[in-house]
C-alpha cells in the first residue's frame, strides 16, 4: 500500500496547542495519563493519515470537537437526554463530536456516526480507547450510495433520526450531490416538526460553484438565501418543507480558491447552519 505524501501543506508535524474541548476529552472521557499523551496522539494520527489523508486529519482538527460550539447545543443536549431522541454524525470521521456529547451526558446509544471510511470509525476507538465502552453505532457507508444495494444498516434508520451534525461536510460537496445527500437526510428523518439538520461549513458572500483545488474538482459554496434555496427544492422534491437559519461569520477567511485559480479566497467565510423541518 502506497503511503499517503506528507509534504503536503496540510500535514502538520508538531500538535500544537490542543483546544480546551479537545484536552477535555482526553482527560476526562479517555483518562490518558499526561506523560503517554504525545506518543499517542502521534501514533494514532499516523494511523487515521494512512486511512484517509484528509486536511482535518494532517492538521490535527479531529481534536478539536466542534458540536459545542453550535449556539443549539444545549437544545440539542435536552433533546438527547429528556426525549429519548436519535443523532446522526454525519462524516463523523474518527467519532470526536460523538464523544464529546457523550462526556455532557448524551446517552451514546442514541447516537450513531456515519463515515465513508470504516479505518477511521475504528481508528477512533482506538484514539480514545473506548473499544469496548462506547455503546454508539458506526457505519461505513456512502450517503450519495441510494442504491438498493446500499448500506442495510442505514436504509433500517430510514424514518428514525431526529437530529443530523453536519459539521465541515456539504462544503467538499458541488450543488447536485449537496441536493442528493440532503433528499437522503429527509428520508433518514423522521416527518414530524422539529426535525433538523444543523452545523458548519464554509460558505462565500457570492454564492457559486468554486474550484477546490489540487485535482478534486469543484465545490458549491453558500450565502444564507442559497443553503434556502437548496433546502426548499428539497423540499419539493421530497414532499417536505424546511426552513433554513444560517449566518456568515467572520471577515474573510484565507482558504480554498477563486474562480481564477488563485488561493486564498477573500470572499470565503465561516457558516454555521440549522435546518428545521416543518
């Protein structure tokens, strides 16, 4: 097997400062000790790399739980702990978000993590070392997979979720896979009010489909009225009705390209997102 490059711009050799949330996890929800926290991290890294040699990989973002920060947390806290509701973390990568809502008292088998690559699902029991603890379900499936041939463990969800975290997913996506993973999520759903479907990506002032860059072709990015657009034709399409809150944070952020091939798109922005179903 031909070992993913590591000069790549993404891949960072030192940790850094690990975020609050993140040293939070490892200290209280996995308890390992101060003294083997660098050699495994690293080694741990190395194995989530050769899986799947993603930016949030290589940078070190996969410490960095990012659930939290959603301004609905504790909402969607209360709904997993008093109403007995299901979550779905879609792209869960190596389970980070699963564990940290776990930590704040969310009952882990309501809470499933679906991600393309089964290595890194697995690599995350391995990371937090809850193999044989952790009561939440994984499937390694592809979302864009509407097959009868597709996952069964996610077509039995059909009709079940409650809550979607999509957390840095839609925006590796262009505007016709984003409506084909969206019109899956309203099946995933269930059809009653308050459904919904919330969290983070990057977005642009200008919204429209922009390269992504090195090879892996292009992208849809967002404004609010668009991510409304998107999800109102969904709703036609799946005979449902949703309505979308989103805002564009920040003054420019220096990531992904423009149009004219160049890196470092001003118009870029952070987006945070809900979803509801009505």
């Amino acid at each position: 097997m031909t070992t993913p490059d590591k000069s790549v711009a993404w891949y960072k050799e030192e940790i850094g400062e690990i975020p609050a949330s993140g040293q939070d996890l490892l200290d209280r929800y996995s308890s390992i000790p101060a003294e083997d926290l660098a050699q495994h991290l690293f080694k741990m890294r190395d194995k989530a790399w050769n899986i799947a040699p993603y930016p949030c990989i290589g940078s070190w973002l996969f410490l960095k739980p990012s659930i939290s920060q959603s301004p609905i947390y504790a909402e969607i806290l209360a709904r997993l702990q008093e109403k007995d509701q299901r979550l779905l973390d879609l792209g869960c990568c190596v389970g980070q978000d699963i564990r940290k809502l776990v930590l704040d008292g969310a009952p882990a088998e309501h809470i499933y993590g679906l991600d393309l690559k089964a290595g890194l699902m697995d690599a995350g029991y391995d990371l937090f070392r809850d193999r044989d603890s952790l009561r939440s379900t994984f499937i390694a499936a592809d979302i864009l997979d509407d097959s009868s041939s597709s996952s069964p463990e996610l077509r039995e969800l059909d009709g079940q979720i409650d809550i979607v975290f999509a957390g840095s997913f839609f925006h590796v996506f262009d505007w016709d896979a984003q409506m084909r993973i969206s019109k899956r999520l309203a099946r995933l759903m269930r059809s009653v009010p308050g459904s919904l479907v919330f969290g983070h990506h990057l977005g642009h002032v200008a919204p429209d489909t922009y390269p992504l860059g090195l090879g892996a072709g292009s992208v849809y990015a967002h404004d609010e009225g668009s991510l409304q657009r998107m999800w109102t034709q969904v709703g036609l399409e799946t005979e449902s009705k949703w309505r979308v809150e989103a805002e564009l944070e920040g003054t420019g952020m220096r990531v992904g390209f423009t149009k004219e091939g160049k890196w470092g798109d001003p118009g870029r922005r952070y987006m945070r997102f809900v979803v509801w179903r009505e």
